[in-house]
C-alpha cells in the first residue's frame, strides 16, 4: 500500500490538530479536578452546595 | 471538506477560530464574572472558581461566533469589522454556527454540573439573550439596540455572583444595572464618530436615526442616570468607604466628559477630530475597570478585616 506524498496542507492542519488535542486533553483535566473536588468534604456531604465555606452570613 | 484537489488558500487556522469566540470581550467577561464571584460573601473552591469562569467565558464565546455568524453581512461592509474570520473568508459561516452552538450548549451544561443550575440557567439566558434577542431581534430594528446589547454585556458579574451563592440580590442586580446604563453613553460615543459605518451597514445607531444632537442628550441622560447606581453600590455589603470616595471622584469626570460632548455641534467635531467624543469614549472604559477594581479592593480589604466601617443600606 503507498500513501501519497506529504502535501502541505498536512503541515498547516498539523497545527490546528494539535491545538484541538490539547484542548480535549484540558478538558478531561477539568472535569477530572472538579470530580475530585466534589467527591471530597464537603461537596460529597451536600452535593447542591458547589462552595466550601461561608466567610459572612449572607442575609 | 470534499475539496479533493487540496488548493484551497484559507484554510483556517486554530486562532481563526479563536478570533470568532471575540477574545478580547472574553477577557473583560472573565474579569467581571471573577470580581461578581469574589466579592460575593461565599467562597467557592478555587477549583470549581476556575472551571466555572471557564464556562462562562467560553459561553459569552459561543454568543460572539452566533453573533458573528448572523451579523456577517453587516460585517463584511463596516470597516471596523470587515476583517473578522467569516467576512475576511477565513471560516466558513456554517462552521461558526456550528461551533456557536456546540459551545453554547457544552458551557451550560457543564456549568451546570460545575456549580449550580441556577447559574447554568441564567448563562443559557444570557446566550439566547445576545444572540437571538439582541443580535437577530433587535440590533436592525431599533435606535435602543444598544441597551439591550449593554444587558447582554451586563450579565457576567451576576453569574459570577449566582455561581457563588446560588441565588440573586440587589449587589449583583446593580452589578448589573451598572454595565446596562453605562454602555450608551460608552457606545454612542464611539457611534458619534464612526456614524458613516453603520450608516453603509444599515444598522439604526441613534445617530443615524435621530441625529447626532438627540446622541449628545442622551449620552448625558444616562450618565446622570449612571451616578445613583454607581453610587449606590457603595451601600450595599459589597461596597465600603474605599469604593465610594474613589466613585465620586470618577462619576464627576465622568459627568463633565458627558457635559462636554453635550455641548458639542457638529461643527466643533469637525475641527478637532472628534477629541470630546474620543476623550469621553477612553475613559468610559476607565471608568467600568476602575468600578470593579475597587470591588475587588474592598472585597481584599473585608478579608483581611482592614475595611473602614461604613453604612450598608441596601
């Protein structure tokens, strides 16, 4: 099986590829940390709360 | 993409497609969204701060792609704009939409997962508003365009806010308020001397409907109107002595900005470029930096126990 020749284009969409890969690979970051967050106090006592703490009574 | 012969000149680059999420009001969305989320009496984890900004960001991003997706036409013919990636042909306009949409509907659900569905709810809100109100409804319909636009624009602090705390009050309503009445006279004074643009695209900019002297009026009648919100703040439990000495002084210079292009003809811009109109745009930005600077100042200075004591209110 031949591939045909490396044309430029394949150069320039390089680019845009890896970019979009790093992209996909913060996202899984992300939602990876925030997973963790909330599996830990107090998200996983009151999972409505996305907060860890009250510094003033809010009235 | 069924392009076989691979001669196609404008491929589009990964910051073409940037450039359409319109990052430099991303940056001013990230700043307000953050100092609405600090100043809020809450914390919220770090963590969750980060991704939950990100969510925003990237939604007020996907409203800028719809935004430019359906404005194309007028783009392509106002020179401030005819360099943007659909009109200059560097991305196609289906590709926008599809990444307006794809982005829209990924930051809300995920800020929804994030944080909470009351701010995952009112993003939502604040996309279709800029998009399909503002953008298709009623940018080519009315002079009042740019109040609505300013109310899209106006959201940001209040997400940062709901975000925090789950729920709305009067702090983040005048957050609101604030951006909302400050963007006309901020805008119009730049309509006052880029008049001939929108008047090639069509677009009914007050000054192309109703003159450049019921312009002048107006800017004024919102900067009076701008001092009681601003001013009001100061009152509430976001606010302090810090945010509300520094908020005279501005409101003033802002005041005699205002009064000056009021007192303008035609004749005067002529002669001098514009330099009143030009001055009061500049600082108008000034202006709103400063306002949530000082927010974040007195949110620092609660934190460390170091606010002066003031009256709240509101």
């Amino acid at each position: 099986m031949s591939f045909p020749e490396q044309h430029e284009i394949h150069n320039r969409r390089k680019g845009r590829n890896m970019a979009v890969g790093l992209l996909l690979g913060a996202f899984v970051v992300i939602v990876f940390s925030v997973s963790l967050v909330k599996l830990s106090k107090p998200q996983n006592i009151d999972a409505t709360a996305p907060n860890f703490s009250t510094m003033v009574d809010s009235e | 993409m069924a392009d076989t012969t691979w001669d196609k000149t404008h491929e589009a680059q990964f910051g073409d497609y940037v450039e359409l999420l319109k990052p430099r009001v991303m940056r001013l969305v990230i700043f307000t969204a953050a100092v609405g989320m600090f100043v809020a009496p809450v914390a919220v984890h770090p963590v969750i701060a980060f991704a939950s900004i990100l969510c925003i960001a990237v939604g007020a991003g996907a409203s800028g792609a719809l935004n430019m997706w359906w404005d194309r036409d007028i783009d392509a013919v106002m020179k401030r704009t005819a360099g943007r990636p659909i009109p200059s042909g560097r991305v196609e306009p289906g590709e926008a939409l599809g990444i307006g949409i794809t982005l829209s509907v990924m930051s809300v659900v995920m800020l929804g997962l994030f944080a909470n569905i009351a701010a995952a709810a009112l993003l939502g809100f604040t996309i279709f508003f800029y998009a399909v109100v503002y953008s298709m409804w009623l940018k080519r319909a009315t002079p009042h365009n740019i109040v609505i636009g300013g109310a899209a624009g106006a959201f940001p602090p209040m997400l940062g806010w709901v975000v925090a705390t789950g729920g709305i009050s009067i702090e983040p309503v005048l957050m609101f308020a604030l951006i909302l009445i400050w963007t006309p006279p901020h805008f119009w004074a730049l309509a006052l001397w880029r008049n001939d643009d929108y008047k090639a695209a069509k677009v009914p900019m007050l000054p192309v409907t109703h003159g450049t002297r019921t312009t002048r009026n107006n800017i004024l009648g919102y900067s009076l109107l701008l001092i009681p919100v601003s001013l009001a703040i100061g009152f509430t439990q976001i606010g302090g002595l810090v945010y509300f000495s520094v908020a005279v002084i501005l409101n003033i210079v802002f005041l005699l900005g205002a009064v000056r292009v009021f007192r303008r003809s035609d004749a005067d811009n002529i002669a001098d470029k514009f330099r009143s109109e030009k001055q009061l745009f500049a600082f108008s930005i000034l202006y709103l930096f400063l306002h949530f600077v000082l927010l974040l100042a007195e949110a620092a200075l609660r934190g460390f126990d170091l606010a002066p004591t003031f009256p709240v209110l509101l």
